[in-house]
C-alpha cells in the first residue's frame, strides 16, 4: 500500500446567528476544492464577546486578538465560548451571560 493523506478545509468563525437572532453562532464552512463553500451553524447562542485569539511565536502566554501574518508563527490558540441566554429573564434587564475561555498551544512544532 501507499500512504494517504486526506484532509478538508475548513473554516469555523462567530457571526449572526439564523437559529437565535440578535446572538452570535458558531459557524463551519467547508471550502471545496472548485471555491465554492457551504456553512451551517453549530452552534448558538453566544454573547458579543466570543471571539478568536492568537498565540504568536514571541513565547509570550498572552493571545493576541488579529492572526499573525505568516501561519508559521502561530503557537496556539485561545478559544472565547461566552454563552449567554436565549431570553431575558424575569426580574433581569438582560440576557445572562456564562464566560468560559480554553486554550491549546502546539507542542509538536519543527520550528
């Protein structure tokens, strides 16, 4: 046998949400080999919060909120899962909201 190597591209990224409308969902977009891509939504609802962040390669354990610019320099990333409430609840003014943070640095890096 020969050796395989199979992978897709993917994209997930926080925007409006179709299921909860005035929240964020997480989103994953397939992108095909011929450009053309397709979303669905995993996921919601997520306060305004939830984002994206970038460990770059300064060894600094602070993320940074834009991407480096060479992908080589990446070194991990911090994950912003700030649930909230789909509704508002009786006696509150505003939806709750339910922060949780995760991170996950590459420890297998050649470089």
């Amino acid at each position: 046998g020969a050796p395989v190597f199979l992978y897709a591209r993917v994209r997930y990224e926080f925007k409006a949400s179709n299921s909860v409308p005035g929240k964020l969902g997480l989103y994953r977009t397939q992108i095909r080999p011929n450009g053309t891509e397709s979303s669905e939504e995993l996921v919601a609802p997520f306060a305004p919060t939830a984002k994206w962040r970038f460990f770059v390669v300064s060894n600094s354990n602070v993320a940074q909120d834009n991407p480096p610019a060479q992908l080589s320099d990446l070194r991990g990333l911090e994950l912003h899962l700030d649930g909230t409430s789909e509704y508002v609840a009786a006696g509150l003014t505003s939806s709750e909201n339910a922060p949780f943070t995760t991170a996950v640095f590459f420890k297998n890096r050649t470089n």
